[in-house]
C-alpha cells in the first residue's frame, strides 16, 4: 500500500477526525488528528501497516504544542501530528500499541512537562529523581540554560523501582562507575538466584543538552554538535543532520560529494563493526582473537586518517557537500587498506566458527525474538539477526544508495552468535559498496552552496548501530528553532534486557558486547 492509498483508509476509517496532506514528491505524509484517535491511528500504523517507528519531536509553539510522531516504511515517511494549546500538557499514550515509543514519551514528559495519560511509568528518566529537582523542564523555551539551579538537591531517599518482591531477591547493581573508557551507565539486576529476573539500565549521567545547546546557533555550528555527541559514528550523524538542513533549503548536493560520502559512511561502518567483533571476542576472554580484531579496527583508524586527516572523519561535512575534496587514488588506497583487513577478518571468522568453547558462550544466549524485536522498535544489525531485516539505505534511501548493489544480512535466531555473524556479512557489504564508489566517482564539484532559510525537515542514515533521525527546524535567518536527535542506541538500549533477563549473571557482559550499544550516543 502506497502513501496515497493509506491516505484513503485513513480517512474512510476516521471520518473527518484525521487529514493527510502530503510534500511535493508524495514520499512524506502528514497526518493531522484529533486526541482522542491518536492512540488508535498510531497502532494501526505500527501494526496494521508494517511501519517503523522513528521517534517523537515535540515542539513548543508560541501558543501551541506540535507533537510529532514519525514513522516509516518502504512507501515513504509518515508524521501524525497531534496539537493542543500550551496550557494544555496532557496527551494520550501511544504505548499500548506501539510499544517502540515507551521510551521517547517518558524523555518528551522530562524535557518538557508533558503527561502521557496511559503510560505505564513516567518519571525518572533522564533526569534523575536522585539528582535533579521536580518540574524542572529544560527544553522548554522559558528555561535559562546559563542560570544555575539554586534548589537542586540530590534525593537521599531514592531506592530503585523493584519489580522481584519474593524471599530472598535482591539487585545486583553495576556501575554508575568504570575504568577505561566506558561512560557512566548504572545497571540494576534483579534475581532469587543466578538468573537474571529482571534487568533496568540507569542512563544519562552524562546527559549533555546538545539539543537545547544547539537553539540559536547557527547550522554549521551545531554541525559541530552533531558530529561530537557520538565520535565513533561522528560521520554518520553529521550526514543525517547535513541532509535536513539540504532538504531545508532545497539544495542539490553534487554527484561526486554523494559518492564520496557513500564511501566515508562505508567506511566508518566497517571500522566501527570491527570494534564491535573485538568486543564481543574480549567478553568471551578470547585474548588472540581479540587482538587480531583489534588491529584490523586500528588499520581501518589509519587508512581513515591517511584518507582525510581524522582518524574519526571529523570536518568533513558541511551542508551542501564536503569542505574538501579526495583525490581518486587515495581513495583507492583505502579500499585496498580495506580490502587486505578484511581478508584477515573473514580468516578470524572462520577460526572462530570452529571454536567450540566460543560459539558455547554465544548460541541461545541473549535471545531476541522477531516478534518482540519489531514491538520494540530495535534497529541496525541488532534488529536484522532477529529477522527484522529493515535498512534506511534501502527502505529510504539517501546519498545515492539507490545506485549501488548490496545486500542486507540477516539472521533469525536472534541470540550473540547470530549478531556476531550479521556484523561480519555487513562489514564484506560495506567493502563492496566502497568498490562500487570508487568506480562511481567522476569529476566534478564536492559542495553546492547552500542559502539558509526557514523551514523544517527530517534527515536519516542507516548509521552503524542503526537508523538514526535528525528533525531540524531553522528560522529566516538560519538559526537553530528545534533539533531533535533519535540515535539507534536510544532504541536498542530500551530493547537489551530483552536480552538479559532469564539469562545467568555470567553471560551479562557477552550480552552487552553484541549489542555493541553507546552510551555516548544515547546520552546526547
């Protein structure tokens, strides 16, 4: 069913309560809806029409709320947009039916206030009920951010929220605290035993406010923003960001600019799948294996930096293209760098199918089932070993993806092994899209000038942990209104004790390891 059928079943299913207007290229639909048939017209989305959900933008207008609902599939974007006056904060749930959409309505009730009536739990999210005051609201346009908090007291009283309540359970907590460069995550575990019962991760120590940093400033300032909150998918959220503001302003990005941010996005992917193989060997205290992963992701690091001058590919994007240009050959240089490191990864690969001790701490642990994955709204390759097989280079894609000729791993079991083996298949996918870039390439300018103007729009990428959105709205004078980021490990972190609990303790680290989860990303 294509948007403008879904236009004709909505509006036969809830006459005159909801309107579908859509863009000048009909692959967006905006839906306008009353309240009341909010919840309703977001489940049927979710489960009657095979979409994904990508996240929840509230704005705060000068006399009206603007909630935002995005979701998407093969046909194309779809917002449903529920309004209501300021004074009015309360809304309806969507959880019931879309599940996915748990998370991001308790941040929406944290950042600005708001009351989801149906909600199952509200409160304590990002702001911490241990640490931050009530009422304190910091996305909403009222707030100093430069002021400091005169009442802010940490609560003393706080205990975790337990669900395990017989004989003999406790919880098993982990971290706020660790050494090396693991950030500050607290994990909450719940057991009567050596099975995981229950399992809550405690996020956003390090909550850093890019969003309501980035109101005012300019766009190639928070660019900077962008590429920073998660440095080692810093290129694939600078390119979701660039394209918003393209889409903006309505500018062509040129042909060889595409093709050479194809080939930078394949290339941070590959580089950061790498990191997360030799994770998943260390968890599973394969010291050699970890090692020879390790130094095909440092090679990857090198043949960034001989590249572009930033091991991370930092300064490299700008709206309208890319601040510089690479030469064909160096680029050819790359590709065989990362040819020759494949080669010895898919030799580890094959060590590692045969290891017997291996495989016994990655098989049937950490379980995801399809259904449960896509109630949840897991992404990237954590999604496709479940069999949800969704990929924004293909459901939408962008930068010229359409072009090349790849393919979308997937698995079915859903456990570490099946993650471990969808990373190997998708790094060989990201060298044969690089080889199809370099023979793509052909002369030509890398940036097209871009005149800032006022507007909205909605930039995506099939980062490397999973699709990751970026909704901007600019003013006449190009200045920040509203940047909201909905990265892929905001998604995957609601979904992992989907993984944990019925598990024993002593596979919790191999279970976080093929997650390969931020908690940089998600604590934007």
């Amino acid at each position: 069913m294509g948007l403008f059928e879904l236009k004709e079943k909505i509006e036969q299913r809830w006459p005159g309560q909801a309107k579908c207007l859509f863009d000048a290229k009909g692959a967006e639909c905006e839906i306008t809806c009353g309240r009341e048939v909010l919840p309703w017209l977001c489940g049927w989305l979710f489960l009657g029409y095979d979409c994904s959900y990508a996240g929840l933008v509230v704005e705060e207008g000068a006399s009206q709320w603007q909630l935002r609902h995005v979701f998407y599939n093969d046909g194309g974007f779809i917002h449903v947009l529920p309004g209501a006056p300021l004074a009015e904060k309360t809304f309806p749930s969507i959880v019931e039916f879309v599940h996915a959409a748990d998370w991001h309505e308790r941040e929406a009730e944290d950042m600005f206030g708001l009351v989801f009536e149906g909600h199952p739990r509200l409160g304590d999210f990002i702001l911490h009920d241990d640490a931050w005051q009530e009422n304190v609201e910091p996305m909403r346009r009222g707030f100093d951010s430069h002021a400091a908090m005169s009442r802010r007291k940490p609560d003393t009283g706080w205990r975790p929220h337990r669900i395990v309540r017989e004989p003999g359970a406790f919880v098993m907590p982990i971290g706020p605290k660790f050494s090396g460069v693991t950030e500050s995550v607290h994990f909450l575990l719940e057991t009567v035993g050596e099975d995981v019962i229950r399992f809550t991760p405690r996020l956003f120590y390090k909550w850093r406010a890019i969003e309501k940093l980035a109101e005012g400033k300019k766009a190639d300032d928070v660019l900077l923003l962008a590429e920073r909150f998660a440095a080692t998918t810093a290129f694939a959220h600078g390119l979701a960001f660039c394209q918003a503001v393209e889409c903006i302003c309505g500018t062509e990005v040129p042909e060889r600019a595409k093709v050479l941010r194809v080939f930078l996005a394949e290339l941070e992917r590959l580089r950061q799948h790498a990191g997360a193989i030799q994770e998943i060997c260390e968890s599973t205290a394969l010291v050699v294996a970890a090692s020879q992963s390790g130094i095909f992701e440092e090679e990857m690091l090198r043949a960034s930096g001989g590249l572009t001058g930033h091991r991370y590919l930092f300064g490299l994007l700008a709206p309208g293209g890319l601040l510089c240009d690479l030469a064909d050959n160096a680029c050819r240089v790359a590709l065989e760098r990362s040819k020759k490191a494949l080669a010895e990864l898919n030799e580890l690969e094959r060590r590692l199918r045969v290891s017997s001790s291996f495989l016994d701490r990655l098989e049937e642990v950490g379980s995801v089932a399809s259904e449960t994955a896509a109630a949840y709204g897991l992404l990237g390759p954590i999604a496709r070993a479940s069999g949800v097989v969704r990929d924004m280079r293909r459901a939408r894609p962008y930068s010229g993806y359409e072009k090349f000729q790849f393919d979308i791993p997937g698995e079915q079991e859903g456990d570490g092994y099946a993650r471990l083996r969808v990373l190997f298949a998708e790094a060989r996918q990201s060298v044969r899209i690089m080889e199809q870039a370099v023979a793509f390439l052909q002369e030509g300018p890398v940036r097209q000038p871009v005149e800032l103007r006022a507007g909205a729009a909605l930039g995506w990428v099939e980062a490397p942990r999973g699709g990751a959105f970026h909704w901007v709205r600019l003013d006449e004078h190009g200045h920040i209104v509203r940047y909201h980021v909905a990265p892929p490990s905001f998604a995957n972190w609601h979904g992992f004790h989907l993984a944990v609990e019925k598990f024993a303790f002593q596979d919790f680290p191999i279970m976080l390891s093929s997650f390969d989860l931020s908690v940089a990303e998600n604590d934007r």
